[in-house]
C-alpha cells in the first residue's frame, strides 16, 4: 500500500509547471481508496483551480487593458529585426500591422524565429516599397491572426541597395501572461 502523502509531497514545494504525473506513484490500494484519498483530491483540484485562475483567466480570449502599440521610428538597420518578443507564458496577438519607407526599394519580409533553433518561418512574400508608401498588413498574404508565443519572436527581414530608413507600427493584445 502507497503513503499516503504520495499525492500531497509533489505539490508541497513545487508549482504545478514543474508537476509530473510520474511523481505520483499511486492512489489508493486497487479500488478501494485510502481514508484521506478524497481530501487530497480536493486539495489537488483547489491547486489546479488557483494556477487557471491566474494562467489562464480568459482561456485564450484577449485579456483586457493589455493593448498595446508597439512604435518604432527611424529604423536603419538591415538582415533580421526581431519587433515582438513575448516573456515567458506570454501570448501576444498582433492586430495590426503598419509599415511606412522613408526610402526607396526597400524591401521586407515579416517572419517568425524559433528561439531554441534559430529557424525563421518567412509569413508572406517579399514586399518592396517605395519613399513614403504605407504598407498594411491587408495588403500582404499574412495570417489574419497571428499569435506569437513564448520561444517565438516576430520581425523581419529588410534589404535595400542604398540607404534604409522605415518606421513600424503593431497594434498587439495579450491573450496569455
């Protein structure tokens, strides 16, 4: 017959991130349960409950006063921007998309990076702008929605044969923290 802290000591001192159904090595004896089985179950489903609570409180919908413009001026620099970069547990929906050349032929090509591997995941076709043309995301084969996630981050590519100067703004909403 297992202890019967079996259930209790993996969540004592760890979170449930960290919680492996491995470590709990039985409950219950066959079908009858232990004396305190059913209390501990309770105490288990009062834990899962919490972690919902504060992980997942609109179970993928947007989370309110989390909009945020994402404003970036003047930008010069070539090869591979990353723009948006959640934090750990964060999933962040990118609402809009707008992109305006100070230059001409310029030419960019949004992406999403892996952080483990480093691969880029190209979203669309390259686009090339003209001094002073706005680009929208309606205009461009990007996804409707994109949701970028922990261990990703959303960029792009740019190139030009001259001088680069741009300006990039994204409306994005969290729908995780």
């Amino acid at each position: 017959m297992s202890d019967i802290d079996d259930l209790l000591n993996p969540l004592r001192y760890n979170n449930l991130g960290k919680f492996q159904l491995t470590d709990v090595r039985s409950i219950g004896g066959g079908v009858f349960a232990q004396a305190d089985t059913l209390e501990h179950l309770k105490i288990l489903d009062t834990v899962v409950k919490a972690y919902q609570s504060v992980h997942i409180p609109t179970f993928g919908h947007e989370i309110p006063n989390t909009v945020e413009m994402v404003v970036l001026s003047d930008l010069t620099g070539s090869g591979n921007e990353k723009y948006i970069t959640p934090l750990e547990g964060e999933v962040i929906k990118i609402q809009a998309i707008n992109v305006i050349s100070n230059t001409s032929d310029t030419e960019l090509q949004f992406f999403l990076s892996d952080s483990l591997t480093g691969l880029l995941t190209y979203l669309d076709n390259s686009v090339t702008l003209a001094s002073g043309k706005t680009l929208v995301v309606g205009s461009m084969t990007l996804p409707v929605e994109l949701n970028v996630v922990y261990g990703q981050s959303f960029g792009a590519t740019i190139t030009n044969t001259g001088s680069i100067d741009y300006d990039i703004n994204i409306a994005t909403v969290k729908l995780q923290q």
